[in-house]
C-alpha cells in the first residue's frame, strides 16, 4: 500500500508539472518552457518556403535560441491532404504553434480543430483559407492580394503593348492564394478596357514542380503558336517557365511575369528573359510570426484591432478579418533592383 500511495503521489506529481509546462495563457510550451514551433510548406521543394524559414529564424536569433524549438518540415508534393500527417505530428508533439502555408482551402479543416484543441495556435501562413477561417487563429499574409491580379495584368500589358494571347502557369489547382490571384487576374480583364486587346488563352497547372511547369510551358508553345505571353505566379514555376523561354531561344517572341524569388530570376532578368516581376519580402513573414508567437505566449490576445511589436517591422495590426500584412504592396523587380536583392532571397 505504502509503495502504491507513493508511485500515486509520484504520477501526480508529474501531471502537475506536466501542467505547469504545457499549459498557460499564452499556449503550449515544449520541455524547458521553450515555444516550439512548427512551420509546414505546400512542399519542400519551392524554394520560396526557404525564404520564409530565413525570417523564422532571424527572429529567433534576436529574441534567444535558448527560448525556442524550431522545425521546417513538410511533404515533397503539394497534395490538397498531404500536410496532414506534418500536423497530426506537431500536435503530438505538444508544439506551441503550427504555421502552415495551407494547400486547400478547407481539406484539413478537421484537423486544424484537433490542433486548436489540444491548445496549439494555428496560423496560416502566406495565405489564408478562403471560407475556412474559423479554423484557424490568424493568417500571415505577404501583402493584400487584392492588389496581385492587377499588378501582373499590368506588368504582363505593359510588356505586351497591351494586346496579344498570354496564358497562365499556376501551381496547383487547390491552391487558396493561386486561385484568388487568377480570379484577380480574370476580373481585372474584364473590368478594364485598357485590356480589351489581351486574351487570356489558358491557365495551367505546375503542381509548384519545377520538371511539370517547363512541361506545361512546352505544351502551351506547341498548342498556340501566337502565344506573345506568360504569367506565372509561382516562384517554383516562372524560373522553370523563363528557361524554356531561354533555351528555346524565345526571349523577346514570349514575355513572361509572375511571382518569384530575385535569387533564382537574377540570370533570367539579366538576359531579358524576364523583364520585370513581383512579389513581396518572405523573410518578412516567419521573422513577423515569430514575434506573433513570442507576444502571445507572454498574455497577448492577437484580435482584430489590436496591435504587438514585431522587431524591425514596428507595430503590425491585426486586420478586421483575422489577417496580418507583412506589406501594403507588392514589390517589382527588374534590372533596377535585382543585383540589391538577390543575395537575399
């Protein structure tokens, strides 16, 4: 008897220090108070999700490594379920937040409760979960992406002179920020007669694969012989999409914009390949989420209308509908700029 009171006395012992680790005002904590948090891409093989990463971990460094557990992990492929298992396993492992650039709009709604519910903070990432935001705290965004579809309708019309087929390399067909910018892009044709001459032929899917993207582009060359443009908003596709151009010897004949990093477009600005394209600063983003974290693991509530300090970026504001700005507006890069930013990301 006297041993079993003392293994009881022992296992409740543990239950309340367990308590005192993982529970508080602020969200899980991990073994020795650390916040452990979990990034989760569409994938592991664009490489803008490793520009996120970079702002992660920058502002971990300024705040103590001591203070954090950091893991990027993710599927190969950009499946609508495949982050599945990658959040079922930060949940497991009682991290403190899951930061998930989601690859459905509401395919892993299920599971994001599960996640709120055993007390992990769920913040989009990149994006948000059109429909879906209910099942999510907040969502990081890189910029309004209001302002996407327009821009690259103008970038892509001033390359054009305005008039000419142009198509669309997308990544995936689920994807909640690709879709919201093709509408973007679509409504901006039909609403503005500056357009009237540009014809949007086809919008295709590179599934975020560098090999299905230059695959795509090839097919579109072959199927419309007055294609004059490209838009691809995908950093793992307008590179793959710009070396087709290049290797086929079609700079100049095919314009192509997007979305993309300035360190894998620099060789494609360079030559003409791509003239000018967009996108907004990604380190930005997981640098912003981590102050996020930092602030509500120590009381902050982050609802709408209020504000916490995030480091060099100052006071950010959380939007009426749940979505913080890392920007105001996009970013062109063409030969002004890209030997600046290059190095960077």
């Amino acid at each position: 008897m006297k041993l079993t009171k003392k293994l009881v006395f022992l296992a409740l012992c543990l239950i309340v220090a367990a308590g005192m680790v993982f529970a508080g005002p602020g969200g899980q904590k991990g073994a020795g108070g650390k916040l452990k948090i979990v990034y989760i891409p569409k994938d592991t093989v664009n490489p803008y999700f490793y520009a996120i990463d970079v702002g992660f971990k920058e502002a971990i460094a300024e705040l103590g490594a001591d203070k954090f557990e950091y893991v990027y992990t993710g599927p190969a492929t950009a499946g609508p379920t495949d982050q599945v298992e990658y959040i079922q396993a930060a949940v497991q492992n009682k991290s403190t937040a899951i930061f998930l650039s989601a690859n459905h709009e509401s395919a892993l709604n299920r599971y994001l409760d599960e996640a709120r519910d055993a007390g992990v903070k769920v913040i989009i990432m990149n994006q948000d979960i059109p429909g879906s935001e209910s099942h999510r705290d907040v969502a990081i965004m890189p910029a309004s992406f209001a302002n996407v579809g327009p821009l690259l309708v103008e970038l892509m019309g001033k390359q054009l002179n305005y008039q000419g087929d142009f198509a669309i390399i997308s990544a995936t067909t689920d994807a909640p920020d690709q879709n919201t910018w093709i509408a973007g892009i679509k409504q901006e044709l039909a609403s503005n007669s500056k357009y009237s001459r540009m014809k949007l032929v086809d919008v295709v899917y590179g599934d975020d694969q560098p090999e299905k993207s230059a695959t795509e582009m090839e097919a579109l060359i072959t199927k419309y012989p007055n294609l004059k443009g490209v838009i691809a908003p995908t950093a793992a596709g307008i590179p793959a999409v710009a070396k087709v151009i290049q290797t086929r010897r079609l700079t100049g004949r095919i314009k192509l914009t997007g979305l993309g990093l300035p360190s894998t477009m620099k060789e494609f600005v360079d030559d003409g390949t791509c003239e000018a394209f967009a996108l907004w600063n990604p380190p930005y983003e997981g640098y912003l989420g981590v102050y996020l974290v930092d602030a509500i693991s120590k009381g902050y509530n982050p609802a709408p209308g209020s504000t916490f300090k995030a480091g060099k970026l100052g006071d950010v504001s959380i939007e009426s509908n749940g979505q913080i700005l890392t920007l105001k507006d996009l970013m062109v890069y063409d030969k002004s700029n890209i030997d600046q930013y290059a190095p960077l990301f």
